[in-house]
C-alpha cells in the first residue's frame, strides 16, 4: 500500500510514523516547503518525490493535510493526475470540499475528518464519507482507525464543523470565564463550582482545553471561519462569530509561545505581560 500526503505537518508525521510502522509505504513531496517540514518529512524517513504532481501518480492513496485555506489550492494542482484514492482530511465546511474534490478528474474521491486530538496517534478516530469511503478504511489494516459514516462527500465535515462550533466555543466561554476568575483570585473556587454541576473529569478537561487554546490559537480562528460558513448556510452566526472572534484576538494576545504551558495560570500570566507592554 502506497500512502501519499499532500502536506507534512503535524497529521502527516503522526500517521506516517504509525502506517510505516504497520508496513505502508509513505511518501511526501517537500521541495518549496519551510525547514519545519523539511524537518518533519526528512526525520519520519518517507520517501520523497520532487513534485505534488508524481506523488499524485503513484499513491494509491493520497491524503490532503495541508491547511484548510490550501485544500483547493493543492487540488486544482494535482487534480488530473490521481491515479488512486484522494482523501481531503482538512478542518474544512462540506461546500469547501465538495469544490476541493470536484477537482479530482477520475472521481475517487473522500470526505474525512478527525475527530479529536492527532496526539493520539495513528489510532485517533477518523470518520469517513462518499462512494470511496471504504477503500480508504482499508487503511485500518495498517493501524488507522476509520468508520465510514455515509456515502455523500460532506457528511464527514459537516460533522466535524458542527462538533467543532461546539468543542471550541466551550473553550472560548471557559478561557474567558476563568481567566476573570483569576483576575480576582477565584480561578479555583469557580472551577470548583461548575465542576460541582458538570460530569466526573470536568476540572481536568477544563484546564487542558484552557491550555491547548492558548497553544492553537491561530489554527482554532482558522477553522471557525469554515464552521461560520457551515452555520451561515442555516442561521446567522453569533456564537460561532464570537469563538472566531475570541482565537483570533487570543492568538495576538499570546504571540511566540515556543513550549507548551504547563498550566493554566501560566498562560493567563502571558496574557498579563501582553497588556502589560
Ligand atoms: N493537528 C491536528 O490535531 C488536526 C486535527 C484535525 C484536523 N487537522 C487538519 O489537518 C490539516 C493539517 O493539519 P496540521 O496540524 O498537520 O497542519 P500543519 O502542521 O500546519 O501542516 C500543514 C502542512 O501543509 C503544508 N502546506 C501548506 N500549504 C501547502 C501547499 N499549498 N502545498 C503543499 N503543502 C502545503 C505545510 O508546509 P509549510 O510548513 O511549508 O507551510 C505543512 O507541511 C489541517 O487542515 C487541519 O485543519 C489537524
């Protein structure tokens, strides 16, 4: 099994690693990419084509891990050239990529989305959907962990979108909220008080999403332009318009976070040293 990934960032080295270990072979393409992919690619030991175009020819699957605003881009690329499966696994709205796959000529195409953290490794759940869904799950046989959920393209994302309006607009509204508690020196009794109505684990839950938004900041404001899309097809946006708002604005009040905090109240204490400039 030849895997191709369009893209090597922090996905594409996660499941490289795992599919190589289960005997896939994978490859990527590098060349005008920046030195933290150069890195990546060069590190995992993939093999490595000179354009997107080969590495387009000779996958059996090609999976698009770019970034949501270049889905299109790398498809109108490619798009003539796939032989096999193409797979766009972005955080994108199910009309962005029903127009990324409407570039692939030969048709063989999948939504898929995951669902969670890529920290989880090669078997973090990945959910799946149009006519071809079940030939990229063939990739369960080399560690993936894939449930095909529909055989429309846009059914994938938009699950991923909605679940994302609400994952990160809790993020936002806890950031916020305990953030002020801090201020007045009642961040611990707060957590304590929601805890004391939510399930078992919600403190700890709590803080982690508190940490990790700090640390994706930028990529969160990202993505909430697709989720606002998705929900602007349905209803005007206000929620999902203020979490976008919020990462945006989180991403210039945390700017060079080089290690991840270790707590919450260190990164409440970035915030402070921002305003403090
Ligand atoms: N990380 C997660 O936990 C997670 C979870 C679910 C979904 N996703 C989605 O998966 C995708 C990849 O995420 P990631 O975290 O791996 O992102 P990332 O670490 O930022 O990596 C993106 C990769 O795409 C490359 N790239 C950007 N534009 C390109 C182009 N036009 N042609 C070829 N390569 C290009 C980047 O190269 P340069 O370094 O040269 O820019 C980099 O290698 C995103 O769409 C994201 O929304 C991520």
């Amino acid at each position: 099994m030849k895997v191709g990934f369009l893209g090597f960032g922090e996905v594409a080295s996660i499941l490289s690693e795992g599919l190589q270990k289960h005997g896939a072979t994978v490859a990527t393409c590098i060349e005008e990419r920046s030195t933290k992919t150069k890195e990546l690619a060069e590190k995992s030991g993939v093999k490595l084509y000179k354009t997107n175009i080969e590495l387009a020819e000779v996958s059996d699957i090609l999976i698009s891990t770019v970034t949501p605003s270049q889905a299109i881009k790398v498809a109108q690329e490619v798009g003539k050239y796939v032989n096999g499966i193409y797979v766009d696994i972005n955080n994108v709205s199910p009309k962005t990529v029903k127009k990324t796959l409407s570039f692939i000529e030969n048709r063989k195409t999948v939504d898929a989305a995951i669902i969670g953290s890529i920290k989880k490794g090669l078997n973090v759940s990945v959910i799946a959907s149009g006519d071809y869904a079940a030939q990229f799950a063939e990739l369960n046989n080399y560690g993936m962990n894939i449930n095909v959920i529909g055989d429309e393209i846009g059914q994938a994302s938009a699950i991923k979108m909605l679940r994302s309006s609400f994952t990160k607009g809790i993020s936002a509204l806890l950031f916020e909220t305990i953030y002020s508690a801090y201020k007045m020196g009642i961040d611990e009794e707060v957590l304590k008080y929601i805890a004391g109505t939510e399930c078992e684990g919600f403190k700890d839950s709590a803080i982690s999403r508190i940490i990790s938004s700090s640390v994706h900041a930028k990529r969160r404001g990202e993505e909430m332009e697709e989720v606002i899309g998705l929900i602007s097809e349905h209803m005007t946006p206000k929620m999902s318009s203020a979490t976008e708002k919020f990462f945006k604005s989180l991403n210039e009040d945390i700017d060079n976070l080089e290690n991840r905090p270790k707590n919450y109240k260190e990164v409440f204490k970035l915030i402070d040293k921002k305003e403090k400039k």
